[in-house]
C-alpha cells in the first residue's frame, strides 16, 4: 500500500469531516514526527501495534552482489521496528490460510488435512 492509497482509505472511512489534504498533512506530519524521534535516538512506542526505534548493528564483513567485491561495513545504528506480541499474531492468525496454501494444505470446514493424508 502506498502512502497516496493510505491516504485515500482513511478519507472514506473517516468520512467528509476532514479534508483529503488535511489528511495527508497529518500523516505527513506523525511520519515526521517519528523520523525526527529516530534522529534524536528515541523510540515512539505505539500501544497495540508497535515500537519505532533505533538499533546498532555491529561491523561485519559484507559483499557488492554486482561486483562480487568485499567490502567492509562499519558499526551503524538503523531504524527498526517491533510489532507487540498482539499486532504480530493477528497477522499470522489471518494470513496462516496462505501458508497454508503454499504448502499443498486444504483446510475444510471439517478441520484441515494434508495432502496424501485422509480424514476417515
């Protein structure tokens, strides 16, 4: 999803009550908000979804996948985030069907079995 088609869902859910352009400007500016937080080295802590914040990744040894070269990464600090324990097994819960479609495996409205497998 792109930040224009955020944009666009949010519009309809909230309704005429705030302009598609204010809309825009608020995101805008809790992005900013969070980027600015980041520079500084702080977290943003968002309850039931998750936390911004800043990580260091030790130095190690990488290589240029285009020339094949070694190349030496310094210590950094990058963005990271981590969902809360609720946010990340909502996502697994609804999209375990998908996995599970990857994997060969038809679920029913019996229970589910595997291929090869049968429910007698």
């Amino acid at each position: 999803m792109t930040k224009t088609e955020l944009v666009k869902i949010l519009a309809e859910r909230i309704g005429p009550i705030v302009s598609v352009a204010d809309i825009e400007r608020i995101i805008d500016g809790a992005i900013s908000i969070i980027m600015d937080s980041l520079k500084r080295g702080d977290y943003v802590q968002i309850r039931g979804f998750g936390t911004f914040r800043v990580v260091k990744r030790k130095a190690r040894i990488a290589r240029n996948p285009k020339k094949g070269e070694i190349v030496p990464l310094e210590d950094r600090y990058v963005p990271d985030f981590k969902p809360t324990r609720e946010f990340k097994q909502m996502v697994i819960e609804s999209l375990r069907h998908k996995i599970l479609e990857e994997k060969g495996i038809q679920g029913s409205s019996s229970g589910s079995s595997v291929e090869g497998e049968s429910n007698v």
